[in-house]
C-alpha cells in the first residue's frame, strides 16, 4: 500500500478522481468544490472585526475549513510517512538561508501577492475554475484556466531560469 501511496498515479486515475469529486460534492451536500475561500472563512472566524467582506455566517462554510486542515494532515502524514519525494524547488532554495535570499523571497513573497490577488481578481483559484468550474461548464473558468496555465509556463520557461542563473 505505501508503495501505491509514495508513487504518482497516471493522469488518466488521478484526474478522474479528482474530477468526481465535484459531482459527489454538489450531490451529497450542494456544495462547490474550491480552496481559495477558506482564507476568508478562516479570517472571518478568527478576527470578527465588523469589516463588511468578513460579516457573514462563515459557519455555514466550517466543512471547508475541516477541508484545509485535512490538506494540511495528510501532507504532514505523508511527508512523514510515506518518505520525502524529490524537491520540487531548485536546491539552493531549500531551507531557511534560501528562503532568505533574495531569489527565494522573490519567489515566496512575490508569487504569494500575485497568487492571492490573482486569486480574488479571477474570482477563485486553479482548484474551483479548473476543476469545479469547468465541470459545470462555465466560460469564465475556462478563460481563468487558460490564463493560469499561460502564467505558468511563462514563469517557468522564462522567469524562474532567469532568477536561478541557468537561462541559456
């Protein structure tokens, strides 16, 4: 079972069931599939400091919250559990003096901003548009997958070899 676990599933088993997860979803409790909101709900939970985006019953929405720490634990399980994949990031980064360097907070700190406001402005993240928005065929989320692969390939062809000295 660990070596089933530890190894990558094929595309053609992952995404499925990955993508059956949207229906099963809306079924079983009416709810979207989506991660980006759980920042809100989290903020609205912990700082109820009458700021009008944040006044709402985020109760309504625990079940994502549950959601997130179940990413967070299963994560842990299986970087604990399973053994350490191959980084996913280039070596030199890895650690505190690379996250400290200016390379590494270019990465953190600036990818992180334009995450979060990419996030906000396309009106939800890779997981709702890519996976729950173009289940439900909405055109918006086709135009917001496309653009996130688009600033993805474009940050690894020519942003991160430029950053990393191995641009050609």
């Amino acid at each position: 079972m660990a070596a089933l676990l530890s190894s990558p599933w094929p595309w053609y088993v992952a995404g499925p069931l990955i993508g059956l997860m949207v229906p099963a979803l809306l079924l079983i409790s009416n709810r979207f599939f989506g991660i980006s909101s759980s920042f809100r709900h989290a903020c609205a939970a912990l700082w109820p400091a009458g700021i009008a985006y944040f006044d709402y019953d985020w109760k309504q929405e625990v079940w994502n919250l549950w959601f997130v720490g179940g990413i967070v634990v299963g994560g842990w399980l299986t970087a604990h559990g399973l053994g350490s994949p191959a980084p996913l990031l280039p070596l030199q980064w890895l650690g505190w003096p690379g996250v400290l360097s200016w390379q590494g907070l270019l990465m953190s700190v600036g990818g992180g901003l334009l995450i979060g406001f990419g996030t906000r402005y396309a009106g939800g993240c890779t997981g709702g548009h890519a996976i729950a928005g173009l289940a439900t065929l909405q055109r918006p989320s086709l135009v917001a997958t496309l653009a996130f692969f688009a600033g993805g390939l474009s940050v690894t062809w020519l942003v991160l070899p430029l950053i990393t000295g191995s641009a050609s």
